[in-house]
C-alpha cells in the first residue's frame, strides 16, 4: 500500500491556505484587500501573514502612497511550491478515499 | 464515521482554494457596472441624437454621441476611482489583458469613427456595424481568455447584429443596434452583477467558514 502524504501544517490553516489561495492569482495585494476578501480581523491576519511569512510563503514590503502606509504581500516560490505540493498531497488523499471507500 | 468527517474537510480545503484563487484572479464581474452604465449612454445617445429630446441643449442633436460618450467616459473614471478608495485590487497578468483589450477597442473605435465623422462619411449602418463588430471583438477575446461563455455568446450578438445592419434598412440596421445593447450591455451587465454579488458572498463564507 502506497504511504499517504503528509498535510503541511503551515498551510492546513483555513486562514493561512485562503491567503495563499488568493496570493497565488496576484502580482501582489495590500493587506486592506486581502482583509477585505477573507473578512478576517486585522490582528488575526497580521498573526497568520507572520507564519506564512516566517515559513518563507510570503514576502512582504511596506511604501508610503500619498502619504499613507501601505503594506504590500506577495507569494514567493517557495510559497508556490508548497501550495502545488499541498494540493496534489491533498488529491492523493482524497484519491486515496475514494478507492478505500 | 470519522474518517467521513475528515474527507468532507479536505474536500472543503480544496473548493476554498479554488474559490479564493478564481477570487484573486476576478476581473469582468468586478466591472459589470460599467455594462450596463454604456449600455445605458447607448440608449441616451441614439434616443437624443434622434430628435426624442426637446429643448435648449437636447434639441442640439449634433452633439449627442460626443457628448454623451465623453460624459459616461467620464463617469466610469470618477466611479471606478471611488471605487479603490477602499481596498485596491491587486493586479493579475489576466486582469491586464482585459484591460488591454478593452482600452484596444475604444481607441481603435475613437481613431475610426472621429475621422468617419469629420471626413462626412459616417453612414449610420456602417458606423453600427463598426461599433458592433469591435464589440463583439472585445467580448470574445475577453470571454475565452477568462472562459465565460455567456460573454462569448453577447460577442456572436453583437457579431450578428454587425452583419445585419449592413442589410436591411436605415431603421432595421437600428433596431438590431438597440436589441444587441439590450442583451449585451443591459441584460449581461445585470447578469455579471448578480455573479458578483453571489461569489462575494460565497467567498466571504468559505473563508471564515
């Protein structure tokens, strides 16, 4: 019998795969906006940025736009790379269920 | 039992990837608005440059399709300004393809129809047919390259409609103009706003879920 993956942790996180979910589709997003689409609250967010950014997934920047702060995320290849391998880890199991079912 | 449970979690896991990526990479229904809005100054102008109006400023008929087209133009730049005053969406590689192809069309129809204009050959089944063909150009680039079918089928729409005014009569060729708008521009702009609604919606709750 075939071993099963492993989930990543890092991303298992319903908050932490939708902001790489999104992240995936963009050049880049302000945190305004991906606050905005998960309807998460700002420290939440913060908190679950800093681990995806900890782990490498997210990379971030922060400018001033007339003014006003701005800060900018944008998904690395690192980051990239483990979103593919957690949603073909994910297809396996669901693949693996399906047989065994 | 259990093992059930965790299926339908993972099944959930990869629905809220996909829903959050078709999220990053929304365009068109962000922009349905600006549909119906043209489709709405389309109706303003043929209504006022036909003589519907009275009045001072409407019975100026001449000044119809400059005016109305400048003001909408206008209106659409002020609207979709307020409308990044809150969260600005980010920018997708299919996002700036849209807006190429939109941007293409209006100027190739500004560089075609002024001169058609000025020069005194702007016959009016031509310059529909002008304006639909390019519309229905624009509709179907942008329908295959996000694969929405219902903007492909306004793009045969307006292609047909197109083909048709160069056929009938001065009166039949603006018939099919006003049909085209009402399914093109009326019907699908209302359409792409209730897509829009409903996956706002959707993807709020799969988020937080």
């Amino acid at each position: 019998m075939p071993e099963l993956p492993e989930l990543n942790p890092v991303i298992h996180g319903k908050l932490r795969l939708a902001l790489l979910s999104l992240l995936s589709g963009v050049d880049e997003a302000e945190f305004t906006w991906l606050r905005e689409k998960t309807g998460s609250t700002d420290g939440n967010l913060g908190a679950q940025l800093m681990k995806l950014e900890e782990a490498g997934y997210v990379a971030m920047k922060k400018r001033f736009v007339l003014r006003k702060p701005q800060t900018l995320y944008r998904m690395t290849e690192k980051g990239r790379a483990a979103l593919s391998e957690y949603v073909e880890a994910l297809k396996q199991l669901l693949g693996n269920a399906v047989i065994s079912g | 039992m259990e093992s059930n449970v965790k299926d339908t979690e993972l099944t959930e896991r990869l629905e809220l990837i996909a829903n959050m990526m078709a999220e990053g990479r929304r365009s068109t229904t962000r922009w349905a608005w600006t549909i119906v809005l043209w489709g709405v100054a389309f109706y303003v102008a043929i209504a006022w440059s036909s003589g519907m109006f009275g009045g001072p400023i409407w019975g100026q008929h001449y000044m119809a399709w400059p005016v109305t087209m400048i003001g909408t133009w206008l209106l659409t730049w002020t609207l979709a300004g307020r409308m990044h005053k809150g969260a600005k969406a980010p920018k997708t590689t299919v996002g700036r393809a849209i807006m190429s192809i939109w941007t293409a069309m209006g100027i190739s129809m500004f560089a075609l129809l002024v001169p058609l204009g000025l020069g005194g050959r702007a016959d009016q089944q031509v310059c529909v047919a002008v304006i639909a063909t390019l519309l229905g150009t624009a509709n179907a680039a942008s329908g295959i390259l996000i694969k929405w079918k219902a903007q492909f089928a306004c793009a045969v729409v307006w292609w047909l409609a197109g083909a048709a005014s160069l056929f009938g009569s001065v009166t039949q060729s603006l018939i099919a103009f006003l049909v085209a708008i009402f399914f093109c521009q009326i019907v699908f702009g209302i359409y792409a706003m209730i897509c829009e609604s409903r996956r706002r919606r959707q993807v709020q709750g799969a988020a937080n879920a």
